[in-house]
C-alpha cells in the first residue's frame, strides 16, 4: 500500500496498490481457466458430423490419388503417377484457367448488383419486400432445372429467339466457344445474386439510423451517404459474401454439365467437371482423386488469403453499442 495526494482535501490518502507509479488504474489480470464443463458435448455433435463428411472422406479421396482405379475394379497402388499425369495433362490448366476467369468474372458482375439490390431491399417500404420474395425465388430452384430451362430459352431453333421473331437472340449462345462460358456465368450470376442479395440486405438494415440522420444534417444526398456510410458499414459483409462467392465458383458442376456437358468443345470444361469426366466418364479414379485435392487445396488457399489480407479475423462488430 502507498500514499498519494488527494487533491480535493489535500491529505495523503491510501492508493492500491495497482494504481501506484501510474497515472491509471491497471485493469485485474483475467484467471484463465480451462473449461472442463458441458462446452465440449455441446460442440461434439458438430466436431463429428465435421470429422466423419470432411476429414476422413478428404483423406480417402488423397489416399485414392496414390492408387489406379476405375471405380469398379480392383484398387492397385499408383505412386506419384497420377500426380504426374495430373500436371502433365494440359486440360487440367485449361480448365484451372477457366475456372479462375469464371470465379474473378462471376464476383465482378455478382457484387455490385448484389449490393445494389440488398439496399434496395433494405428499405422499409412494402414494395420493397415484395421484391425481395421476388428476387429470392431463384434461389429455390434447383441448379438442373435452371440449366435445362435456360437451355430450352437459348435454343436457336425453338427457343426465345425464335418465337419472339428477334434476330440477335436467335444465335447458338451455348454452342459457340466465344459465348459459351459468358453465358454460363450470367446464368450463375442470375441463381445466386439473390443470395448475396439477402446478406447484404441484413447488414444494411444493421448500420444504426444515426448514421443517416447525422449525414442528412450535414447535407449529404444519398449519393453520398451510400459511399461514405453504406459501403464502409458493409465491410464485414462483403468479404463474407465474396469469400462464399469465390470459393463457391470452385464446385460449379452440375449447372455447367447441364447447359454445355463442358463444350463446345472443351470450352466450358472448368476444373471440376473435368474431375468428374475424367473419374467417371474415363474411369480413372486416381487422376480425379488428384483433381479433387487441387480444389480442396485451392478453396482452403483462398479462405484463409481472404481472411488474412482483409483482416476479417480481427473485425469488430458494427452493431451500434456493440
């Protein structure tokens, strides 16, 4: 224990010990205790479901990329011989190619018009949420009846083109090499910007009213406070949404193998249909257990470059009195 002045009496008064030498108190170091209570059972269930659908089929699937098998035969060991045929195949760069100008074109066209339409959404006028019923509807078809309704829609001979008497849609949109994948992108832009829609239109309705108001006396127009609030205040939310977004395009399967089945050509045959085609369609087990892990690797790659780059893991909250 030490002394102190006290200034209002202007007698030595007793300070703690922890506010001697400094000019603030210094805050109680926290006891850190290990938990030994229920935490654990209650994160069991989630732990294992992890362990049992994504650890141990990912390392049979690593396993399987050391192996020769057709998926029906006898499993014979490989070596690095399919990694080898991996990396020596030049389709497997094509396909690295156009799975990156898929997933850095599709987050070029789904962002803006997702945060576009997530404010648009946000407001809190009745027409507004009827919009955003309308525009969450393609969410809720299944990604095969997409593709074959589109398909049907782009047909040159019986399709929109030609029942509407309109030349320039009446082209073979899916069956030229230079428009093939474009389509497909704004196909995939069309099913998922509803999604991406919905996040940004939760964190717009979490930016604080003051915000607003205060812009609002200052004299700012909207213009203004949608770049100076808005897009700051959805930090947080469009890296979440593009992390979702980028990682996503890495699993774009079963829409592009309906529209095109990867052609004309090999024009469409991004990285992880050229995985199945080559698992099933050519029967070659161990060189789409390689392709497998390549995506693997890459979706992981790119999580943890978003987060580290965006300092996304050392965010705070945006609520108001958070």
């Amino acid at each position: 224990m030490t002394t102190g002045f006290n200034a209002p009496t202007g007698f030595n008064t007793p300070v703690p010990a922890n506010m001697a030498g400094t000019g603030r108190p210094r805050r109680p170091r926290r006891e850190r205790t290990l938990s030994t209570g229920p935490s654990f059972w209650y994160a069991a269930p989630a732990l294992t479901m992890f362990v049992g659908f994504a650890i141990i089929p990912l390392l049979v699937v690593l396993g399987l990329s050391f192996t020769n098998w057709d998926g029906i035969g006898p499993i014979t060991p490989a070596g690095i011989d399919n990694w080898i045929s991996a990396f020596a195949d030049p389709q497997t760069y094509q396909s690295l190619g156009l799975t990156l100008q898929m997933m850095i074109l599709s987050w070029v066209i789904q962002t803006p018009l997702s945060i576009l339409i997530g404010v648009f959404t946000a407001g809190r006028q009745k027409y507004r949420a009827l919009y955003a019923v309308l525009f969450f509807v393609p969410l809720l078809i299944s990604s095969a009846a997409i593709a074959l309704s589109w398909r049907a829609l782009l047909d040159p001979n019986f399709g929109l083109g030609a029942s509407s008497g309109l030349p320039w849609l009446s082209k073979d949109w899916l069956g030229n090499p230079e428009t093939a994948l474009f389509v497909v992108i704004i196909i995939i832009t069309w099913q998922y910007v509803p999604f991406h829609a919905l996040l940004y239109q939760g964190g717009v309705q979490q930016i604080p009213a003051s915000m607003y108001e205060a812009a609002r006396l200052d004299g700012a127009g909207r213009v203004q406070q949608f770049f100076h609030i808005t897009l700051p205040q959805l930090r947080n939310t469009i890296i979440t949404s593009s992390t979702l977004m980028l990682v996503g395009s890495l699993a774009y399967f079963d829409i592009v193998y309906v529209l095109t089945m990867g052609g004309p050509g090999t024009a469409t045959r991004v990285l992880p249909l050229h995985m199945y085609l080559t698992g099933f369609a050519g029967q070659n087990m161990g060189v789409a257990s390689v392709l497998a892990v390549i995506l693997v690797v890459l979706g992981l790659a790119l999580s943890l470059g978003l987060t580290k780059l965006s300092g996304f893991s050392k965010m705070t909250s945006d609520l108001e009195g958070a």
